[in-house]
C-alpha cells in the first residue's frame, strides 16, 4: 500500500490522542471510540492511501483487414471469428477495429453483424498505424492484447517500429494469417481504355484476363467509388479478350476501377483515370420553332451541350465536337462557310447533314468545300430523256370558283418543277376534252403558264375519253418517267378505265387520281391509281391541292424529294445501330434522294427497287461526317418521334459523329527512380501558343496540393515534373484556369498491394514471436491470460469515507439508545 499524502497521517493522530486523553473522564467510553475513529478514517482517506492487488481481466483489440488485397472470403472468415471470440468474452474487454491504410469506425452493418466490406477509399495496408493506434483504446486495470487478422501483405509504415514499442510495453499480438487474393488463379495481363470520353457515353474496357480453367466470372465496375454494375462473362482457360462497358455522367477526371471475381474465389483489382467531358454541338435549323424538340430531347439525354446560332459557322469552330445542320439548304451558305466546314471536319471534326424538304439540287460540275466533305450528294434526276407528265383537269361547271382557281396554280407549280428536258401537257374535259397546252418541252415556261390561266369552267364530266386521250398522247414519249395525274370533282361512266390502267402499267404509265369534294366516284378512282401503279388522294376542301400535286408529280418524276410510306433497310450491320431495334421502326413517310461517294459507307437504305440510301457516314481527314436523307421532326418522320428507339438512334448516330481530336496531347506518367509525376502537352497545330504559362497544380489524396513548374523544352512541347513520393491514389493535374493549350489530365497510381497475392505468413509469426504473442490462436483462447496478471491499483479514500459515517451512525445509535430503553419501559408499565 502507499500514501499519496503521507503528512497528513499526523492529523490521524489528533483523535487518537483526544480519545486516550478522554478515556477516564467519560463514562460513555463506546461512543468515545467510536467518535475518535469515525475523526481518524476521515484523516487518513484525506492522505488518499492506494493498495494495489493483482487482476486477470484481458483488454483485446481485434484488428480486422480490410484493405484491396483481403478477398471476399476473408471478409466472411473475419465474420465468422469476431463472432466466435465475442461468444468467449465473459468480464473481459473487447473492440473491433477495422483497417487499412488506417483505422475507421465500424460500419452499421460491421457493428451488427458482424458483416466486414472492403475499405474502399484507403489504397494500402498499413499494419504500423493499426497496431500502435489501436493500443491505446485498451482500459486501465485490464491485460493489453492485440488480434491482428490479416494477410500479412502490409505496404506503408514501418512493422519493425511498431513491434519494438509493442515489446518495450509488453504488449503481446497474437496473429490470425488471412488467405488473401489467389496467386493461382486469375491473372491480368492488361488493361486498355481511352483516357479522355464524354460524359454519358459507353466507355470500352478492354481486358485481357488469364484464367487456368474455362470458368464464369462477374467484372464490377465503380467511378469514383459508385457502383455502376457488374458484368458476368464466360472465360476460356487461357488468355481471354474482354470488354465491357461504363456510363458516367460525370465530368473531369473521374477514377474507374474494376473489381473481377472468378468462379474459382480468385479476385483481381484494377484502377485507372479517365477525364470525362460535355460533348458541345453546334445545331444549326432553318425548320420552324418548336418543329426540332424530339430530336433536342434526345441531345440532352446524351448529355451534349447544345448551341444553336448559326452565325458561329462564321468562327473557327473547334470548340464544338459535332457540327447538326437540319433541313438546311446549303446553297444558302457563303464560300467562307462552307470552306471553314471542310478544314473542321478534315481537322477532326464530326458533321451530320439532315434532310428535309428545304434540300435543293444544284447542278454544278465542280463540287464545292462543303460538297467535298458530305459522303453524298444530292441526286439528279436520273436521266437525261426527262419526264412526261399529263394533267387531265376537270373543267365542269362544278369546278367553277375557288377550285379551278387553285386547280389552274396547281398546274403552274407542276410547270416550275419541271426541268427544260421535261414534256408537259395540259388536257382539260367535260363534256369533251380538248389539250389547253399540247404535250411539248417545258423550255417556255411562261407560255404555257399563260394557256394555264385560260382554263375556264363549263360543261359536265366524261372522265374516260379524256383519260384515254392523255394515255395515247403519253405512250409514245421516250421520257424516262411517264405520269398521268386525273384531278376532278364529279362522277362519271368508268368506261374502259380499267383496262387502259392495266394497259398503261404494263408500258410503265402511272396515273394518280385526286378527288375534289364529296360527290366523287371514289372506288372508281382509287382502282385506276392502284391498277396503274399511282396513287390516289382525296380532299374535301381545295386548299391542300396545290401542295399534293406538286408533291406527286415530283415522287413519279425522279425528282429529289420522294414522299411515300417506306421503311429503312439495313444495308450494313454497324455499332450505330447498337440497341436501337431498327427492325422494329416504323415507316417514314418521304426522303432526299442522295447519291453516296464512293469511299461511303451506306448503313441504311430506304427503297429496294430505286437502292436510296438513308444514312451514309464516312471519313474525312480526321473527322467524320454523314447524311440521314429523311428528317427528324413530325412530318417524314411523324412515326418516328414517338417511336421508342428514336432517341437511341439519334443518340448512337450523335456519338459516332464526335470528334475525338483534341487541341493539345496530354500525357503524364510516374517516374519511379524520383518518386515524381511528369506531366507534357504538345500543342497540335491549330492551337496558338500562349504568351504565357498559366499557373498548373497537381491535386491528390488526402489533401495533396502541389504546384507543377511547366517549362518549353521545344516549339510547341512543355513538360512538368512534381514529386509525390509514396503517395498512391488519383491525381488531377489542371490549370487554375480553363485552357484549350493546358487541358486537365489525370493520373492513378496504384497501390502496391493491388499485386500482392497469397499471405505473408512469416510476417504475422515473427510478429506474435517478437511480441510474445500466438499464431492462428483458437477463438476461445483470445481472452486466455496465460499466467500474467496486472496490479489494479484500488483507491481506498472512497471506503475510508463510507467507514467513517458507518461509524458515525454508530455513535449515533449508541448515544440515543438509553433514551430509548427508558421511553420503552414507561410505555410498558402504562401498558
């Protein structure tokens, strides 16, 4: 026992001698002794005497692995024995502890299960830091012991300091050996992915993987730490190609790592850095407002940033990716236009022309830039014989008004479709027929407008006679295409129409048919169309006329527009069509008839008989360019927009379009033998240097924050070196501010321990035989004190205290118990 306060054991004194002093002059000598020692406890707890006594009560800490090299069936070892060793730990002290790089709390699922997970935003193992740190959380009174599981693959800190302090404490650990990830099993032997993507696209992964047997395996894929799923895939045993794929929607440099499980319990680890960006798109429309918000839609899903000003063709236009025209009429753009087109799209550039109704041929014998970039030009009509068309106008006094008026401009559209080679006629009936322009060459145009405008209304309706006119007038011609167009408003005796449509079919005649109006023999109409192979229409009103004869006339004439219901055919199975379903699309309801260039790529076909194509892509210098000869809105493509492949097909065909080409080449790499980063840009051509070097950090884990000094080390090439010494993790390498010369990069260096295979057992003996310590002990001996006992260390103050108010109450009793004797007997008597 010893005293904290050794002199105020004099004070003890005082009531002993008080109560020698007092001893023969009190007859109440008990309550004397009592008083005197109840004073005398009191004095001595204030010296606050201490007396130590030997205890067997065991504190263990159980350090639990955690870091990328424990495989999942460690993990559920580890389960299984912290749950064992706390069935055995009766009055003893018990923590968990995981780690890695360092130690963390429990997680929910840890604390109630137990369930250990992996710690993912640590990269290394470091068995130093776990053993000192965990050291201190044992209690006083209590035997210190460390458990450490694991698999002995420590990579940080330094093992021998930590073991010499746990010596010096006296401070055993008992080692339990943890299997680790298989060195027999599977193996990679490379990995390939781009270093810079957009945002929102499918990434390829590509991996060759080594397995020993033919086995299943799963790749699990996370960007900065979030899961994005897993892929199950067949390997072969031997070396094995395999992709998959990731899609983040992040930007900056992002890290992606890859978790690979083999069937076999074999697991392998991966990580790299990959800077990920909006893909910006310049989308230039002469369609109407609101006409282009499907395929908008479809931009923002894929996570493009979208301008929409056509004066930026003005500019230089490498800040774009992809360059959208749609429903545009080229020949409206300037020289300088066209040609700034050309040197984006040869300068890695990507270019997509969509058609519609506002496209226009233009007979040149020498293509200009931008015809030079397309893969396809507009077509021609086809030959040079031309067309013959006939109109058969109803002239009865039922047309009379608003009908032969629009009837009369309808014709007059017809005429200015046509080309000089053309042969138009112009036969009007009612009750007989007569030719208001005989069938001649469209070379004078406004002579046969003004015989045009001369039709006037009378009569009745004999459609026949006049039909057979117009078949006997047409047949003859040497025209390529021969069409026939019957517009009226009444009804009439079919005659023998039937058989002239059969007989004009098989001379390659078409005849369409339009019916004004209500009082119209509309199944005698239709059957002359179908049987000639035409097409017929049907108004109610005349306000539609002009626009539907036109369109007719130019759909049989080899014109450059077509209208009709067709579907895309595949011409050629492409990754653009990934996903898409194109089987299932719709028809569209007319396109631009194009002509692809003979490096063209042709993906798909829209007409089986004339062989149009549909879209066309090819390479152009660096860059990439492509036509989709139909449109995108809701009038060819009125089916399409609400079509479930829409935006995936516009997506995919997008995409494939990005330039890839970026203003400057950055690349950083780890030079071992300096522990430093370097970091060099070489600026392409077309990037002007700048006049000076702007400011460039290199962020890190943990806070890392250096600033990198770039220097010229020749025209158009700058280097950087900055140490990290053993520091493991991401880097982002960046100018403080945005530069298309100095672009963010980034860096993963990994953790030693993503090679270490199997477990260092000779490490976790020499640390339980240096520390005094067990190898894989049983989990019922953990707590086993094995003979030593600590001196617990028991303040007696706190009983000397309640010893002197025992005593106290003692004296108490003792003085008032004669009273009470006396109180008793009084009430006895009286009783």
């Amino acid at each position: 026992m010893t005293i904290t306060h050794p002199w105020v054991c004099l004070v003890a004194l005082a009531p002993i001698v008080w109560v020698i002093y007092s001893w023969r002059l009190t007859p109440r000598r008990l309550n004397l002794a009592l008083k005197g020692a109840a004073f005398a406890a009191i004095a001595f707890a204030l010296a606050e005497p201490v007396m130590k006594l030997p205890g067997m009560k065991t504190g263990v800490v159980v350090l639990v692995d955690t870091s990328g090299s424990i495989t999942s069936d460690d993990l559920a070892r580890a389960d299984s024995l912290v749950a064992e060793i706390a069935r055995h730990k009766g009055r003893n002290w018990l923590r968990v502890v995981p780690f890695a790089s360092r130690t963390r709390p429990l997680k929910p699922e840890e604390a109630s299960g137990p369930h250990f997970v992996r710690t993912t935003n640590q990269t290394g193992t470091n068995l130093e830091t776990a053993l000192i740190d965990s050291m201190a959380a044992i209690p006083a009174g209590h035997l210190p012991r460390l458990l450490l599981v694991s698999d002995g693959n420590d990579n940080e800190g330094s093992t021998a300091r930590a073991l010499a302090e746990l010596r010096q404490l006296d401070v055993p650990v008992d080692t339990i050996a943890l299997a680790g990830t298989s060195a027999t099993g599977l193996r990679l032997e490379t990995i390939s992915m781009p270093p810079n993507a957009y945002a929102g696209e499918q990434i390829p992964i590509d991996l060759t993987i080594d397995s020993p047997v033919a086995q299943r395996a799963t790749v699990q894929i996370y960007a900065d730490a979030k899961d994005l799923g897993a892929s199950p895939v067949e390997l072969s045993a031997g070396s094995n190609s395999v992709r998959v794929q990731a899609h983040v929607r992040s930007t900056g440099v992002v890290p992606l790592s890859g978790h690979i499980r083999g069937a076999d319990g074999a697991e392998l680890q991966f990580n790299q850095a990959i800077e990920l960006r909006r893909a910006k798109v310049l989308y230039v429309s002469q369609d109407p407002d609101g006409m282009e918000g499907n395929l908008l839609e479809a931009f923002n899903q894929a996570e493009f940033e979208v301008a929409r000003d056509a004066r930026e063709l003005q500019k230089p236009l490498d800040s774009y990716q992809l360059v959208v025209l749609n429903n545009v009429d080229l020949n409206t753009f300037t020289a300088a236009e066209k040609s700034g087109l050309e040197e984006y799209v040869k300068a890695g550039g990507g270019l997509l022309l969509i058609g519609g109704e506002r496209q226009a041929y233009k007979d040149d014998r020498q293509m200009d830039a931008l015809d030079r970039a397309l893969p396809a030009k507009i077509a021609p009509p086809r030959t040079q014989e031309g067309t013959c068309v006939a109109l058969i106008i109803d002239k009865s006094s039922s047309m009379e008004g608003r009908k032969i008026e629009l009837a009369r401009l309808s014709a007059v559209g017809v005429v200015d479709h046509l080309r000089p080679t053309d042969t138009i006629g112009v036969l009007i009936f009612d009750n007989s027929f007569q030719w208001a322009v005989p069938m001649r060459r469209a070379e004078d145009k406004s002579m046969i407008k003004r015989l045009i405008a001369g039709i006037t209304p009378d009569g009745g309706t004999q459609i026949a006679p006049a039909l057979t006119e117009a078949y006997r007038k047409v047949l003859p011609s040497q025209a390529t295409y021969k069409h026939i167009v019957l517009l009226t408003d009444g009804i009439s005796e079919e005659g023998d129409s039937m058989d002239l449509a059969k007989e004009a079919a098989d001379h390659s005649v078409t005849i369409s048919t339009v019916g004004l109006g209500q009082d119209v023999n509309r199944s005698y109409l239709e059957k002359v169309a179908e049987a000639s192979g035409g097409r017929s229409y049907f108004l109610n009103e005349p306000q539609g006329l002009e626009q539907i004869l036109l369109k007719d006339v130019q759909d049989y004439s080899g014109a450059t527009a077509v209208e009709r219901d067709l579907r895309p055919i595949v011409e050629q199975k492409a990754e653009v069509l990934k996903d898409t379903n194109i089987e299932t699309a719709p028809p569209l309801r007319g396109y631009v008839r194009f002509t692809p260039k003979p490096d063209a790529e042709t993906i798909l076909g829209i007409d089986e008989q004339r062989k149009d194509p549909l879209y066309i892509r090819w390479q152009y210098g660096l860059g990439r360019a492509a036509v989709f000869a139909s449109d995108a809105k809701s009038r060819w493509a009125q089916d399409w927009v609400s079509w479930p492949g829409f935006d995936k097909f516009w997506i995919n065909l997008s995409r494939d379009l990005l330039s890839h080409a970026k203003p400057t080449e950055a690349h950083v790499e780890f030079d071992a033998a300096n522990s430093e980063l370097v970091v060099t840009y070489r600026l392409a051509n077309t990037t002007p240097e700048p006049p000076s070097l702007p400011p460039v950090f290199i962020l890190g884990p943990r806070g890392f924050r250096k600033p990198v000094a770039v220097q010229k080390i020749a025209a158009r090439y700058y280097e950087g070196r900055t140490r990290i010494g053993e520091t493991c993790g991401l880097f982002r390498i960046r100018p403080l501010q945005e530069s298309n010369a100095f672009p963010e990069i980034g860096f993963y260096r990994e953790p030693p321990e993503t090679h270490d295979y199997g477990s260092n057992e000779a490490l976790l003996k020499q640390i339980s035989n240096f520390t005094g310590g067990r190898f894989n002990p049983s989990p019922a001996s953990v707590f086993d004190a094995g003979g030593r006992t600590i001196n617990t260390a028991w303040q007696l103050w706190p009983g000397l205290l309640g010893l002197a108010i025992a005593l106290t109450l003692g004296e108490l009793l003792a003085r008032k118990s004669s009273s009470l004797t006396q109180l008793f007997r009084r009430v006895t008597v009286r009783g």
